[in-house]
C-alpha cells in the first residue's frame, strides 16, 4: 500500500510540474491559460470529428510503440522504426498499385503482410549486424532511416510516380483496396482496429507465451539467459522482425486509410515519437495503447489552440519531452533508493 502511495504521488508531482510548465508557456505565448486550456479540450471532446481525430493519430503511434516496446524488451534499441514505416508504406502501395487483378480484400490482405515483412526486415538488418558485426543497433538504425526515407523519394519519382501527373507522388490506390472509414465523414478507419488486435496479441506473447517470457529474460540479463539455455540472439532476432513488423503496420495503414497513395514525408515523424511512446508506457502493450492515445489528444488539442489562440503547439512535444525526462528521473531515483536499502 506504501509503495503504491509513493507511486502515485511521483506521478502526481510530474502531472503538477507538467501543468505549470504547460501554463507558463501558454503565458508566454501571450494567450490566457483558461481560455488555451478550453480551447484545448473543446478542441478533443467538442464535437465527433474531434474525437474520432485523436483515435485516427493515435492509431499509427499505436503501432510504432509497440514495435519500440518490443525491442527495448530484449535491450535491441530500435531507433529506426520511422524507416520500418516507410518501408512498410512502400511494400503497401507496391502491392495496392502493382496488382490490380487481385480483388480487394486479398490485396488488402497482401499489403499488410508486405508491409509486416518490409518493416521487419528491414530492423532484422540492425540485429544481423549487431550479431556478426558488433556494431551498435542505434547506429544501424537510423542511418537505415535516411535510406528508406530517400528511397520512398525514388520511388515516388520513377516507378510509383502517379503516371498522369507531374507531383512526386504515386497514383491514388482504387477504392476496393483502401481499408475502409468506421464512422463516416469522420477520419476514424479500420486500422484502428488492427491497432487494438496487435496490442492484445502483443500482449499475449509477452505476458503468456514461453516467446515472451525469454525475451523478457534476455532484457534483464543476457549472460544469466544464456546460462539457462535461453537463445539471446534468436531472441534479439525475433523481436527485432516483430519490432520492424509493427513499425511496418503503421506505413501500411496511412497508405491504405489515410493517404490513400505514397508521398515523401508520409509518417510526420511518427517513428521517433514512438520512442517516446513506449518509454511513456514503461515497454508495456497495454501502455503504449494509453500513451499513443494520450500523446494524439495533446495533438489535437494543441492544433485547436493554435488555430482559435495562436498558440504553438510545439508547447505539447516541449511538454512530452519534459514527462518523459521527468519519468526516466523518476526511474533513476527509486533505483538508487532501492540499491540504498538493499546496502
């Protein structure tokens, strides 16, 4: 009872430091903090389309901090799943455009596992170099995110280029081949709902498969994993490809919900804010669910502020990046106090 008291009050100083840090901003900004903070929450809850949009922004945060969460399990720190999403946006539109002879739903079908494949492969590289190589995953990583990055620029100027226009960009997919809108005429679609089932899958192979339960293992401890039989790099390996994967899910399901074709600066970035998401959530499925959708409805209502305030709504990343060094603080101090008690 102790403990969970000392938890909730750490976390209720961080939500106070959060706010105050938040309001001093708006000031700054010359804007009234009641009137910011109600256009702020008008802005989620004040009509469908709104609230439907947290869900629609929420959805490929879901997917790229699963992927994160998932390797920073096993100690593989995936900083690329932006590239895994580009690539799973290639592979997508690829399928979507490339084979227009299969019906609908099976080229659905096809773009998604493409995409998974695509986004996991493309971590599994990070892992093989870790492995043969010994070069650091983070390295890897990124550098591998300005390649998927510049080939999604080739692609939409040569191959996939939209051959009846002069945009860098790839034809519209045909509408039998779009994953389709849940609550028409809002944003909110299907993937969404991909988006839950990969967290309640997740959630199952962490917490009740032997697969999970490894990977968990080689997170803690490699050398006490190997000591007890426990592959640490098949793990690594595993859980670099479903890492990739997800990331992957999250290119496919702006290139069939949301955009509909393939364009440069398709992910807004979506893969670095992931890392955040999945520290938010402590590397935990369910989390990542809360975190994602917390981190879009700050989107969406900062969007509103700046539209009716002119308030900017980079005050939201200063303020998420602030949580989140709060939170690893936080982390850092009960590991002393642990490490204190046990001396």
């Amino acid at each position: 009872m102790t403990d969970r008291k000392g938890k909730f009050l750490q976390f209720l100083v961080i939500a106070v430091i959060t706010i105050a840090v938040g309001t001093g901003l708006i000031m700054l900004s010359n804007a009234n903090p009641a009137e910011a903070y109600g256009n702020f929450f008008r802005g989620i809850f004040g009509n469908l389309n709104g609230f439907c949009e947290v869900f629609v922004k929420a959805t490929p945060l879901i997917f790229t901090g699963l992927g994160c969460a998932v390797a920073f399990r096993t100690g593989f720190f995936n900083i690329g799943a932006e590239g895994q999403f580009y690539m799973g946006a290639l592979a997508a539109a690829g399928v979507a455009l490339g084979m227009p002879q299969v019906p609908g739903v099976a080229r659905i079908i096809l773009a998604i596992l493409a995409g998974f494949f695509a986004g996991g492969v493309w971590a599994l590289i990070a892992a093989l170099f870790k492995a043969k190589l010994g070069i650091s995953e983070i390295i890897v990583t990124i550098m591998l995110n300005y390649i998927a990055i510049n080939l999604i620029g080739i692609a939409v100027r040569t191959f996939l280029m939209d051959p009846s226009g002069s945009v860098p960009q790839s034809a519209k997919i045909d509408e039998s081949a779009q994953l389709g809108q849940l609550l028409p005429p809002t944003r909110l679609h299907a993937g969404f709902l991909i988006a839950l089932a990969a967290v309640i899958i997740i959630w199952f192979v962490l917490k009740k498969t032997t697969l999970g339960y490894e990977i968990k293992v080689v997170g803690f401890n490699k050398r006490a994993a190997a000591c007890n039989g426990i592959s640490v790099m098949k793990n690594i390996v595993i859980s670099a490809f479903l890492s990739g994967g997800l990331a992957g899910l999250a290119g496919v399901v702006e290139v069939l919900a949301i955009q509909k074709k393939l364009l440069e600066g398709i992910s807004s970035n979506c893969g670095y804010t992931a890392v955040l998401v999945a520290l938010l959530a402590g590397n935990n499925p369910i989390g990542v669910l809360f975190a994602a959708i917390g981190m879009a409805a700050m989107q969406v209502g900062a969007n509103t502020m700046q539209r009716q305030m002119g308030v900017p709504s980079a005050i939201v990343d200063i303020l998420v990046g602030l949580v989140v060094l709060l939170i690893l603080a936080k982390g850092l101090m009960n590991r002393k106090k642990t490490k204190k008690q046990a001396a």
